[in-house]
C-alpha cells in the first residue's frame, strides 16, 4: 500500500498533524526486554543441545517467551485503543 492509501484509510494522521505529537507506546518494556532476552537464551540452548534434553528446555523457553512477546503486545493495543477512545469522547472546549 502507498502512503495515499493508508491516508485514506484513516491509518495515519493527517499530514498537518505529523511531528506534532509525542510519540508513546504503552508496551511494558521491562517485562519486553526479559521475554527478548529469553527468546535470545533459548535459541542459544536450542543451539547447543544438538538434539537433546537442552534443546527441548530452550524450544520450552522460547515458546514461553513467544507467548509472553504475543500478550504484551496485545494488552499494549488494548491500552491504546482505549486511549484512544477516552480522547475522542472528551468534547471539544473549542466547539462550545
């Protein structure tokens, strides 16, 4: 897709709005950073187990991580959607 499309999906902000405002995401980076770091962990231990019982700990641990990785992610869309929504349902103090 072009930048035109996705401006006429309403996907991105208008062009007079870009730069304007402060870029946020509501991902819990620390609790992020230990399931990258698991994940990194467990493909080492997948690489050195050469099949046996290390490797199955490192694929147990980095499908933990993975699941981990997808729920962050998701409660993090969730927490700005509602954001989102709480914003757009406050009036405009301009509109009277």
């Amino acid at each position: 897709m072009s930048l035109e499309d996705l401006e006429r999906a309403g996907i991105t902000l208008p062009r007079d709005q870009w730069g304007k405002r402060k870029v946020h995401s509501a991902v819990n980076r620390p609790l992020f950073l230990v399931a990258a770091a698991g994940a990194i962990v467990a493909g080492i231990l997948m690489y050195w187990g050469s099949g046996g019982g290390t490797t199955w700990v490192g694929a147990m641990l980095f499908l933990v991580s993975f699941f981990v990785v997808i729920v962050i992610s998701l409660r993090a869309v969730t927490a700005q959607c509602r954001a989102t929504q709480s914003a757009d349902a406050v009036p405009d103090k301009k509109s009277g």
